[in-house]
C-alpha cells in the first residue's frame, strides 16, 4: 500500500503564488506515477499536473501549463507543485495522487482513473 501525505494549501490573492507538498510512503515500488488533481465545488475533478517519478517527464494540464511546475525530491520521496500566477479559477480542492502507468501520454497521465492512492486534499482558495 500506498500512503500520501499532502500539504500546503491556503487562501492567496490573485497573482500570488502558493506550493503543494506530497509525501508518499509505503510500497511505491508498485507505482510509477504522482499527480496532482482538483475539484471546485460543482464540478468533476480535473488533471491538473503529473510526473513520471522514474525518468521525471511531467504533464500538464493546458489550463495551469506555464504557470504551475511539478517537480519531485528522490531523497524525500516528495513531489511539489509550485503554483504562480494564481488565478481566482485555480480555486478548489487540490488531491495528490499515485499509480501506476504504461506508456502514458498527457491524456492519459491526467486521467483520476489511473490513480488508485489518494491523499485527503488541501484546499487552494484565489480571490480576486
């Protein structure tokens, strides 16, 4: 099994800048994937940003790509996504998330379904 610890979520002003901790332990020998999702109130959750914990390829989603990078720390087991430019449209749940996936392309490695570890969420709030 898998466990993910998430952090560093908070309420910031629109053009500010915040950055999501995810830790995983356990059996990882058994996923080859973490991304990260989110969830606005009302909607369907949505890819946000992934990355082949391997070899380091990330994927992004077309509306956070430029402004959020995902990175990871080997030593720490830990991916980070560092959000700029914040928008009041980034506001949501934001979940971490581990799998595993074979010749994943973009759609693919942002898809829910693929990830069957989860982390409990942080909430990202962006007012205007």
């Amino acid at each position: 099994q898998v466990q993910l610890v998430e952090s560093g979520g908070g309420s910031v002003q629109a053009g500010g800048s915040l950055t999501l901790s995810c830790t995983a332990s356990g059996s990882t020998r058994g996923t080859n994937f973490m991304g990260w999702f989110r969830q606005a109130p009302g909607k369907e959750r949505e890819g946000v940003a992934a990355i082949n914990s391997g070899n380091g390829w990330t994927y992004y989603s077309d509306s956070v790509k430029g402004r959020f990078t995902l990175s990871q720390d080997n030593t720490k087991n830990t991916a980070y996504l560092r959000m700029n430019s914040l928008k009041p449209e980034d506001t949501a749940m934001y979940y971490c998330a581990a799998g595993w996936i074979i010749g994943a392309p973009a759609v693919v490695a942002l898809r829910p379904m693929n990830y069957n570890y989860w982390g409990q969420g942080t909430q990202v709030t962006v007012s205007s």
